[in-house]
C-alpha cells in the first residue's frame, strides 16, 4: 500500500511541475504588452520611435532628430523589451 501512495505522490509531483512550466510559459510573452512586442508595433504608436530627453541618434549618416522625446515611455517599453534599443543610444526603434 505505501508503495502506490509513493508512485501516487510521484506521478501528483510531476503533474504540477509540468502545469507550472506550461503556466510559466505561457504568461512570459502575455507580460509584454503588445505595443512593446517589437519595433513595428512600437513604431505604429510613435512612427520615428522613443526617446529619453537629451537622447542623440548615433549614426553615420542623418541623426534621427523627430523621436518622441520621453524618458519614462523609454524606460516602461526597456523594461518590457530590451530588445528594443539595439545600439544603446537612448532611442528605442528610431526610423528617419
């Protein structure tokens, strides 16, 4: 009798690890809001991208200079996405 309890208590265990990992699966890309997805949906919001204020475009050719400029929409869509901001100059999917 212990013996099927323990299979029992084994099989219960491997259940929830399982229903744990399709949850945390799930809810990973259902925290990130769908403007912050990617720089297309970004862009849909604010066309040249967004900003901290003070944020200069580093580029060889024409600095993007019509971002929006707002360091706490920057931030929010970093916190999300840090995917966002490739080259580290303070504009998330800046566009000319």
């Amino acid at each position: 009798m212990t013996r099927t309890r323990a299979a029992v208590a084994r099989g219960v265990v491997v259940v929830v690890v399982l229903v744990a990992a399709l949850i945390a699966a799930s809810t990973s890309s259902a925290l990130i809001p769908p403007l912050y997805k990617n720089c297309t949906n970004l862009n849909k919001r604010y066309p040249h991208g967004v900003g901290k204020v003070g944020a200069r475009d580093h580029t060889s050719g024409a600095p993007v200079t019509t971002f929006k400029r707002s360091t706490l929409i920057y931030r929010r869509a970093m916190s999300y996405n840090r995917g966002l901001d490739r080259d580290k100059d303070g504009i998330a999917c800046e566009k000319a």
